[in-house]
C-alpha cells in the first residue's frame, strides 16, 4: 500500500484548483495561438513539438491546422511544472 502524506495530498488538491482555474480561461479546443504563451515559446517552436509529438491531446486536422485538447493539455503542462 502506498502511502501519501498530508502535504503531498494538499499539493495535489491545489495542482487541481490551479488547472480548473486556467482551463476556465480557455476554449475546449485549443489553437497554436493559445499555447505559445503558455509554452514560453515561438511559434516554430510550438509547431516542431507538436509534429514531434511532444504535446498530448494534439491533432492536427485537415482544413483547421492543430487543435489541442484543453484538459488532457493543461493536466500535462502542470504535472511537468518544476
């Protein structure tokens, strides 16, 4: 069984607060546009991660360019926060 302590139990309840917070922000279905800022980055950078696969909840369709998943995208992004 594996145990979790009081802080790291308190840690997740605000890792949830502050995701519900932003995704409230935010369409369902995000844009490159959207996730520069987020990402800290250019655009180039953003479109060479997403080709590579880099960023979950991605797919680029055909006539629209690549839309991202807002939950799947902000759950990602803060579970790799530092």
């Amino acid at each position: 069984m594996i145990r979790i302590s009081k802080v790291e139990l308190a840690a997740k309840e605000v890792l949830v607060e502050m995701i519900k917070a932003e995704q409230q922000k935010y369409p369902m279905s995000l844009k490159v546009k959207d996730i520069i800022p987020l990402l800290n980055c250019s655009q180039t950078q953003a479109y060479e991660a997403l080709n590579a696969c880099k960023i979950p909840g991605a797919k680029k369709i055909e006539g629209l360019g690549w839309r991202i998943n807002r939950d799947i995208f902000f759950t990602w992004l803060y579970s790799n926060e530092n």
